[in-house]
C-alpha cells in the first residue's frame, strides 16, 4: 500500500508542477496513473485520516485533484479487472479483456491516447 500512495503522490505533484514548467504548449505529456488507486482506496484513507472527535470525514489530499472518474471494468463484466484492461479502457475508451492491452474484446489493435 505504501508504494501506491507514494505513486499517488508523485502523480500529483508532477499535474500541480505542469503548469508552472510550461510556457509554450505541451509537445509531449506523460501520464501516471496509480494502479489500484480506486475510489475504495480514497475512502479507506479518508476513514483512517478521521478523527473520532469530529462529526464530519475529513478532506484529503485527493480531494482537490479528482475531476471525474471512469468506469474500467473488462468487456465481459467481470467484477475485477487487471491493469491491462483497466488501461486500454482509460486510455482508449475501449473496453478490452483481462491479459489483454491495446486491443478491443475481438483482439482488435485500438489506438491509444
């Protein structure tokens, strides 16, 4: 668990670092996500973060940062996915299957962000 939070934490600090390193456009960005980083693990980590003495949950370091989410489930619906499929789906918005990375449910090659 600690090298998914000091994963998350790096990814963080390099988004809060963009915009004060680019004065031109962009020509390539690098994007990290956090494997197993899902809702779950924010929930815990607000939870282990509460303080008994308080009557509200309190806010994280996430907070801040999470626009949206998305759903990265496999094609065929299982209820866990691994890291290949959960990335082809977020990077391509093709839902793949489990062992699988970069192609659709057909073993099709889809392109990717």
């Amino acid at each position: 668990m600690k090298i998914t939070v000091k994963c998350a934490l790096v990814l963080i600090s390099v988004i809060w670092s963009l915009p004060l390193l680019a004065k031109e456009s962009p020509s390539r960005i690098i994007l990290v996500i956090g494997d197993g980083m899902g809702m779950e693990f924010v929930t815990a980590y607000r939870h282990y973060k509460h303080d008994p003495e308080s009557s509200e949950l309190e806010q994280t370091l996430f907070d801040k940062w999470l626009l949206g989410m998305s759903a990265t489930h496999p094609h065929d619906h299982h209820q866990v996915t691994d890291s290949a499929a959960s990335a082809t789906a977020f990077s391509a918005g093709v839902k793949s299957y489990n062992g699988a990375i970069g192609v659709d449910h057909n073993g099709v090659e889809v392109g990717t962000i």
